[in-house]
C-alpha cells in the first residue's frame, strides 16, 4: 500500500513537470503566432495562389474536404443544441 502511496505522488510530480513543459511550449508558439501574424498569414496566402496555378484539382479537394468537415460540424452542433433544448423542456416539466 505505501508502494502505491509513494508512485502515485511520484506520477503527480511528474504530471506537474510536463504541464509546466508544455504550457511554456504552447506560449511560445502563440507569442510567435502573435509576433508574426501577417507574415503567416502571407505565407498561407501564397502557398494557397501557389497551389492554384500548379495543381488546381488538389485545390478543388482541399476546399471540397473542408466543406464537408464544417457540414459535418454544423450537423453535430445542431444535434448537440436540439439534445440540450429537450433537456431544458423535459427538466422544466418535471
């Protein structure tokens, strides 16, 4: 029992350590991010123009993926906010 006591504070410890790790990685990315944000941004852009004139059909596929991605998102928030309605209706009855 005391060998489980001592590893679980251990793994506590060590959960500590790597959130503090990432939580410092995570802040560096956003203040490049941040720092950076036009040039990103022009960087997609040209990759974006770029990919156009080279290949246009990849293009029509990415946007093609996208659009189905978001359908499929709106699809589920809507059946999330119908769920939580009838939640309110059902709990408001009783």
């Amino acid at each position: 029992m005391e060998e489980l006591i001592q590893e679980n504070i251990l793994l506590r410890i060590e959960n500590e350590k790597l959130k503090k790790q990432l939580e410092s990685y995570n802040n560096s990315r956003k203040t490049y991010y941040e720092k950076n944000k036009e040039v990103v941004n022009q960087k997609a852009k040209n990759r974006m123009k770029k990919l156009s004139e080279e290949d246009p059909e990849k293009l029509q596929k990415i946007n093609h993926d996208y659009y189905l991605r978001r359908k499929e998102r709106i699809a589920k928030e809507k059946i999330e906010k119908e769920i939580i309605k009838k939640d309110i209706f059902n709990k408001d009855k009783s």
